[in-house]
C-alpha cells in the first residue's frame, strides 16, 4: 500500500513538472528561439530545422540515452523518466498553438528559465529525468579524468554554441543566460530556500554550549571524541545541523559562552529531523 502511494506521489508530481516545463518550453523560450541544455536544447534546435513537432525529438532523442542508463540507474528510473518524457512532449504540442506570452527576450529569457528549473527541479526530486546527456555522462565519466559536472558543462556549451549557427549570436547569448537560470532553479528546488548548516564547534565549554544549543535553538548536537594534535588534549567536539537563518544567533550564543571557542560552518543540501522535543 505505501509502494503504490509513492509511485502514485511520483507520477502526480512528474505529471506537474513536465506541465510546468513545458509551459516554460512554449509559452516562453521556444517562440524566442531561445533554448536549454541537453536534449531539450537539441530537440528545439532540430525542430526548428525541420519544422517537424518538438514532441517528437523529445520523445525520439531521449529513448535511446534512457534505455543505456537503464544498467546505472535502474528501472524505476528508466520508467519515471520515460513517463516524464512523453507528457513533456504531450504537453509541448497541446500548448504549443497558444499564444506566447512575451515577445521580449529578456523577460522570456528570465521568466522561461525559472519556469523550466522549477518544472525539471520536480522532475528530478520523484526519481525522473528529461536530459539524457547527464546519463551519458555518468557512464563517460568512469573511464576518463573529467568530473560528471564538467562532462555535462562541456556538452551543454557545445550544444547552446551550436545555437549561434542556427538562431543568430544574440539568441545564442540569451540561451546561455536562460542555462544558467534553469540551473540555479533547479538547486533551488531540489535543495530548498532554506539551506541548511553543518557547524563544529571545538571548546573548553562543551557541556555548557551543548546545553545552550539545546534549549535556545532547540536542535540536537553529538558529541564527538578528538584530540589535539599539538597539546594532545583530549578534546569533546560538538557537531549540530541548524538553518541559514540560525547562524547568526549560534554564533553569539556561542561566543558569548566561550570567546575562545573555534567554529567550523559547512552547507548541508538535505537534512531530515535535527528538531529537538525537551522532557519536562
């Protein structure tokens, strides 16, 4: 029963992802000659030259690279991503004789970006993809001394280049922007507006900090067992995970407590729990 909720979850919100990017698709970018990275970005381009449906590249261009990232990622990816795919390319050609919504390339730059992102960004939050080229990439990146990210960099700025042959420089320009957009929309979505922190804390105080963290933030801390390397003092370590907006007020409780005490603060894209209930 909790299997088929999660399959039902995940297919509703593909359902809504792929409705979302292809508004961005159609109503913002495409109509502008402006395109994304990736397949997407190939199949605006190819649907331009032959004036054959967007939908169809989509579907066509992204079935090969999903069948070949069947072995890394699996099934259920294989068939989240397929389902994405094909209602990307339903909704593409259902919306695509509607009427623009801008005629001004820098707002449809903007505006499209952020719409696509947030589309792609619920995409790949329910286990679905529509690029094909990062599942390339993954498999590429095994056998050569590139990064996954700089494999994908390198197709994506191949790709938005091979614009400025077919849409003009200047479009070219705006689709490198609108990249960049999508991109930082989709860490958005995936990561959350509220980005955590990661924070160590090395003091004489440790009991007393932990103590503090506890009632005025509310949130858990571990203790972790160090030593120093040059006193060779043993060493209670607190570690805590608290919110961007949290900082600030961690940091005074801190130093106020111990103004001697060092602290280590890192990012943290996904935390669950950390809340603390306290026993009266």
């Amino acid at each position: 029963m909790v299997r088929v909720r999660l399959v039902l979850k995940n297919l509703i919100f593909l359902t809504i992802g792929a409705f979302i990017a292809a508004t961005g698709l159609e109503e913002f970018l495409v109509p502008n000659n402006i395109i994304d990275g990736g397949v997407v970005g190939i199949s605006i381009m190819a649907s331009y030259v032959t004036k054959l449906p967007l939908g169809m590249f989509l579907i066509c261009l992204n079935i090969p690279f999903l069948i070949y990232g069947y072995k890394q990622l699996g099934r259920g990816f294989l068939v989240y991503s397929l389902y994405a795919v094909v209602m990307l390319a339903i909704f593409v050609t259902l919306l695509h004789k509607s009427p623009n919504a801008t005629d001004d390339l820098f707002l449809a730059c903007i505006f499209g970006g952020i719409i696509v992102g947030l589309g792609v960004g619920l995409i790949l939050r329910n286990n679905g993809s529509l690029d094909g080229t990062e599942i390339v990439a993954m498999s590429i990146g095994k056998n050569i001394p590139f990064s996954v990210g700089e494999i994908i960099m390198f197709i994506n700025l191949f790709i938005l280049g091979s614009a400025a042959f077919i849409f003009g420089i200047e479009k070219a320009m705006y689709s490198i922007a609108t990249y960049f957009i999508i991109s930082k929309t989709i860490d958005v979505v995936l990561e959350g507006f509220e980005e955590s922190k990661s924070v160590t804390i090395i003091s004489s105080l440790p009991e007393k900090i932990a103590d503090i963290i506890l009632h005025e933030l509310k949130r858990g801390v571990t203790f972790i067992e160090g030593e120093g390397g040059y006193s060779r003092e043993y060493k209670k370590i607190i570690y805590c995970i608290v919110t961007r907006l949290e900082i600030s007020k961690l940091r005074q409780l801190v130093l106020e407590t111990d103004p001697k005490a060092f602290l280590a603060i890192a990012n943290v894209h996904e935390v669950e729990g950390g809340r603390v209930k306290l026993k009266r």
